[in-house]
C-alpha cells in the first residue's frame, strides 16, 4: 500500500517539477495537529520559480483538488498542508502495526546490503566499566535498527586481546609464584587485581616494566607457555564479558579480536609496501600522513612489535573480504577520532575504494560523580571500582527494594528488578545525543517519573495489564491481544478524542522514527520516541476508560496496537520491554 508521503507527492509532481522522492523527502509533519497531517514546505522552489513561498503555496492550494484520503489542501504560511481522512489515518496506522506486529517498521532500505557493526570491543584481563556500556548498548541499538530497515548486519566484538598489559599480567602471575595448576581457580577479580598490583609494583620498581616487555615479546614470539596464560587470561575474562552481555542481552556475531589478525600481519604489511605507503623511521616502519595533515601512523615498532592501527588496517581488509560490507562501523568513544581518522586515511591510500563506506561512530563520555563531588570518567585498572557489573547490580538491588515494598505479590522479584534496573542504565545513556557527555546521576535514572527508563517501562506494563484484565473479565487467561486477528470488526470512526487522535498519530511515526536513527547513526530519537509513545498512552488511558466502555474493542484495539510498537521500540533501544512491575 502507498503511504500517504507518496499519494501527495503523486499530486505535486506535475505542478512542482520535482520527483516523487524529492518531495517524499520533502515532506514534514506540522506542529500542530489543526494544522493538518502533512505539510510541504514551498521554500526550496523560491528560487527557481521566481515566487515568495506562501505565493507558490497558494497557488498549489488552487490547483490541487483533494482525493480519496485526503480530504483538504490548505496553504498556510509558505507551507501546503495536508489534511487526512482521521479514519483512514488509523486504519493504516493501527492496520500496519497489527499487520507487522514485531516487525512494524520494517522497510526494505537495507535490501541486498551489508553493515559490518564494531562495538563494545572491550580490552581483555580486566573487567568492564560502567562507561563500557554506552557504547555497547549503541552498538546493540544501531544493529537492531539496520536489521529492522532490511539491512544484513554483522555484529563484531573486535576484542583487545594483544598488547603489553598481557606481559604485565604475566609477570605478575609469575611474581606471585602462580602456576597453571592455579588458572582453575583464577577469577576475573584476581586478574584485576594482577593488574592493579602491577601498576603500583612498577613505580617502586621500573625494572618491571622492561620485564613486561620482555614478557610480551615471549609471547608475540609465540612462547608456548606464555601463550597458554594468555590464553587462560583471555577465555576467564570472555566467560565473565558474556555473564555481563547476559544480563544487557546483548550479542555478537564474531569474537574475532586483534589477536586474531597477528598472522596477517606480514601480508598486510606487504601490502602497504607494495603501494609505497611504508616508510622507514629510526628503525620503526611508519606511514606518513603529513600531506593529508594527519600525524604519522606507527605500523610497526623499533622492536618488530606491531601495533593496533596494523591490526586494525588488517581486521578492516578481513572484513570486506569476508563479509562484502557495503558500510563498516566503529562505534568508539570519540577519544579515538583521530584513530579511525588514520585508519580511513590509509585504506584510502591503499586503494581501496570501500573506505567510504567505512566510518567512526563515535559518542561522548559517561561521567560520574567521584567522592570529591567533581565529574569524571570511571577508572577500571587503577582499582577504584565503578565495574560495571557493580552498578548493574547496584540498579537491581535499588529496584528491589522498591518493588519488595510497591509489589510484595510479584513473582520472580529479583528477575524483574534486573530488568528495571538495566533498562533505567541504557535509558539514561540512550535518550542523549550520542556525541554529548552525559552525567550519571542515580536517582534520576532510576526514577519513574520524568524521561527514565522505569517511566517507559512502566506504560508498556500499564498497556499490558489493560489487555490481561480484558481477559480475566471474559474469563480468559493471560491477556487479550486483539490485534492479532486483524482489522476486521474494528470501528475506526470511533477514535474522534484529541487523545486518541494524538496517540494514533505518534504510533504512525515508528517507521519515519526508525530512519532517522539510522541516518544520525544514533539511538537516540528512539528512545525519546519511547518517551512519545509512553506520554501518548498514559494521555489516551488518563481521558479514555477502556474496559466497560462503549467502545471498549475498538480501544482494546489501539491499546494493543500502542503496546506493539511500545514494545518494539523499548527493543530496538535494548530496553527490556517487561509486562509487569
Ligand atoms: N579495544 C579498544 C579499546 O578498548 C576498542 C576497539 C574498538 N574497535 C576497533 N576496531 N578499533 O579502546
């Protein structure tokens, strides 16, 4: 079926001398809703037909005679408004979500391409931080996203798993007298610990430094033992990431880190040679950036060590041979612009004309307050803890004393307070701009007021109860999802309230809502639209009494409707979309 974005373009292409997609692309909804559905802003035509724009609008208002849906033409301020049939207006919108259900959005944008999605990437040996899961949870969003606008997509935990923290933590084992028999026991904390352990031994005692050094050259020399500890520090560290990806839900389709690409090592270096990129520099090998104002890329070091720019040329080359991206992206924080800058830079040199298609996502920093009462990024390594397995835990038992004292008869209580809790942590990062700093402030994102999670959350479960009392009172059990039998039997004359006009209206702008996230490449607009769908709802169910009333399965009707696409959307942001509270 067209939407109406192309039934008007269809009536503007003559008069306009613009294509059908020019003026879908054109098209904007007004602000206010006696305004119209649509509106075509004339501004861009000035010029070209010599007119000011509410002339060219008036004259378009003249020549153009509403049809089948559209019942009035109305220019207005430079603008020509649409006006829809309100009926016909919830019709398709209730009929695409109870169509679509939990694919409603989808759209065939992506069809036949392929993006490659690098995120979360965390550094082995040590334990993720709080500020790791901004970048997880976008990574996680924009991967649902792609595949929702039909797009193949690839997720990849692109681990730190090579560099000299290994040979520190080597050491240490060592130095503690440690032994293989010992790796049974070893935790991810007494990893952490190594590493802690390390960096204060270090300033008392330089020398250890070189030995981490000599350590990591052993094991990029290929040392047998040396490669079974590293071996056993990077499988005790991945059983303890997907504990934490568990709790996000949160997956990847390939581990494939940099260690992965040391034996690719000599042909991408080979490569670069034979397109005169390397150039020898006090004995490291270096490719030299200055024409293009960037500063020189390290490939390889004085001591033949390679570094994780070479890792990165090689793991972007591995990737669109084996996966023919079309698009490749790095969602990192914005820390390391200028990483990703060098690495475009000499995939471009190279040659290779797909390094359009590869692109930095990068976003703002997470900041907390220290016990100073100043705002800093969480440290990991240097000890003072804000892991963020602590804070996921901390949200939970926060929620569950709340919920102990609010809802005693919930079952499955601590279940439920992981889900609040995750979904206020990735509710507070995702509802700012990706590229802002954010502030981390407890109480408000655990609130269930205001723009939190357990405020979204919560108007999925109010739309969810609804529909399991309609069921108990017909003596049914579970709950009614009356969508699923279609539009059939539906009156939909019988939404004239400005509520339920308003919330229709915000349940048709889900697909529109889906494509802007992916042009900004960011989670963000979904996740206030959660904020717009859960407002719209709580507005509708405030005016409108739904059980007992009159028009009680038309508005079941939309109540389902609503919860499908309030859902959808508290998953595509990895909010857990929960039923109960
Ligand atoms: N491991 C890196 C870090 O923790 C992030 C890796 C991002 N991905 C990449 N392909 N460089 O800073």
């Amino acid at each position: 079926m067209k939407t109406y974005k192309e039934e008007i373009a269809e009536l503007l292409v003559p008069h306009t001398g613009l294509t059908a997609q020019e003026i879908v692309w054109a098209i904007t909804l007004p602000q206010h809703l006696d305004h119209g559905d649509f509106a075509f802003p004339c501004f861009p035509l000035a010029k070209k037909l010599r007119k000011a724009p509410p002339a060219i609008a008036n004259d378009l208002a003249g020549l153009i005679k509403p049809v089948g849906a559209i019942t009035k033409v109305e220019a207005l301020n430079g603008y020509l408004n649409f006006f829809i049939d309100p009926a016909d207006f919830a019709k398709r919108t209730l009929g695409a979500i109870a169509l679509q259900g939990a694919a409603y959005g989808s759209s065939s944008r992506g069809a036949g391409k392929t993006v490659v999605i690098d995120y979360s990437s965390p550094n082995m040996g040590k334990e993720l931080a709080f500020h790791h899961l901004r970048g997880t949870m976008i990574g996680n969003s924009l991967g649902k996203l792609y595949k929702r606008a039909g797009y193949r997509v690839v997720r990849i935990n692109h681990l730190g798993d090579w560099g000299t923290s290994y040979g520190k933590l080597i050491v240490m084992f060592l130095r503690d007298g440690l032994k293989e028999s010992d790796l049974e026991a070893m935790t991810i904390e007494r990893l952490n610990a190594l590493y802690t352990a390390f960096s204060n031994a270090a300033k008392d005692d330089p020398a250890l430094e070189d030995q981490a050094r000599e350590a990591f050259q052993r094991l990029e020399a290929g040392d047998a033992r040396y490669r079974g500890l590293w071996q056993a520090f990077k499988d005790i560290t991945l059983k303890e990431l997907q504990r934490i990806y568990g709790f996000l839900d949160v997956e990847f389709d390939s581990y494939t880190g940099e260690a992965f690409f040391l034996d690719r090592m000599p042909a991408t270096m080979g490569l670069l040679a034979g397109k005169n990129l390397v150039k020898a520099s006090q004995g490291a090998e270096i490719v030299d950036l200055t024409e293009h104002n960037l500063p020189p890329v390290m490939l390889r070091k004085t001591d033949g060590a390679t570094l994780y720019i070479t890792r990165d040329i090689a793991a972007a080359i591995y990737r669109k041979e084996t996966y023919a991206f079309d698009r490749c992206l790095y969602v990192v924080d914005n820390g390391q612009s200028l990483h990703f800058q060098q690495l475009i830079k000499v995939l471009e040199l190279a040659g290779f004309d797909w390094y359009k298609g590869v692109e930095h996502v990068p976003f703002g920093l997470v900041l907390i307050k220290s016990e100073e009462g100043g705002w800093e990024k969480g440290k990991t390594r240097s000890g003072q803890s804000s892991l963020l397995k602590d804070v996921i835990e901390g949200a939970q038992e926060k929620i569950l004393g709340i919920i102990r004292e609010k809802n005693p008869e919930a079952t499955n209580k601590e279940g439920l307070a992981l889900q609040i809790g995750v979904g206020a942590l990735v509710f507070s990062e995702l509802k700012n701009r990706r590229l802002n700093d954010i502030r981390f402030e407890w109480d408000k994102a655990l609130s269930f007021e205001g723009d939190s999670g357990p405020y979204v959350q919560n108007a999925h479960v109010r739309l969810c109860s609804i529909l399991r009392k309609s069921a108990e009172r017909a003596g049914r059990t579970g709950a009614d999802h009356p969508a699923q039998a279609g539009v059939g039997g539906i009156d939909f004359t019988k939404f004239p309230e400005p509520q339920a006009q308003s919330l229709i209206r915000t349940l048709s702008l889900f697909p529109d809502k889906v494509g802007t996230a992916i042009e900004a490449n960011d989670p963000c607009p979904m996740a206030q639209y959660a904020l717009e769908i859960a407002e719209g709802a709580h507005g509708f169910i405030h005016s409108c009494r739904v059980l007992g009333s009159v028009e009680e399965k038309d508005r079941l009707f939309l109540i389902d409707c609503a919860r499908i696409a309030l859902g959808q959307t508290l998953d595509l942001i990895g909010v857990p979309p929960i039923e109960e509270m």
